[in-house]
C-alpha cells in the first residue's frame, strides 16, 4: 500500500487457492519481489498498523511496474 501502514510489517496479504495456483503456476512462479501487480480480490480479514490485511485474490496480473523493497518479515501469527 503506498503509504504503509507500518513500518515493519507487510500491510497485507494476498490469498489465491490451490486451484487457481494450479491452473496459473507458471505465472505465480514468475512473480518476484517488487513485481507490480493489479488484482481484484475480495477482503476477507481488515488489519490495522500490527496486523495484516487479508485479501483473496480473483483475479491478478502484472502491470509492468516494479518497487525495491526491503526485506518482508511474514509470521504466520499475523493472519487474521
């Protein structure tokens, strides 16, 4: 999100099921860290400042964009 949230944490995740994966992998594998996506998704958990965003991805493809980002400390305590 521009701007973050926090300073520390992901301000959110994007879910996809394994069926999506699965019909996609090729692209889902292609993704890098910075890679500039558009998604539609549908908001399944609201976060704060110390907790995530849950978001599960419909639909995503990448929008030829890129940001250099630090490192990303994800635990799985931090799903909602």
């Amino acid at each position: 999100m521009e701007p973050s949230e926090s300073a520390i944490f992901a301000d959110l995740v994007l879910s996809v099921s394994t069926h999506a994966y699965q019909e996609s992998k090729e692209f889902y594998d292609s993704l890098k860290k910075g890679d500039g996506i558009d998604f539609d998704a549908t908001l399944v958990g609201l976060g704060n400042e110390f907790k995530m965003h849950h978001l599960h991805a419909k639909k995503i493809k990448k929008n030829g964009g890129f940001k250099a980002l630090d490192d990303i400390i994800v635990r799985e305590s931090a799903l909602p």
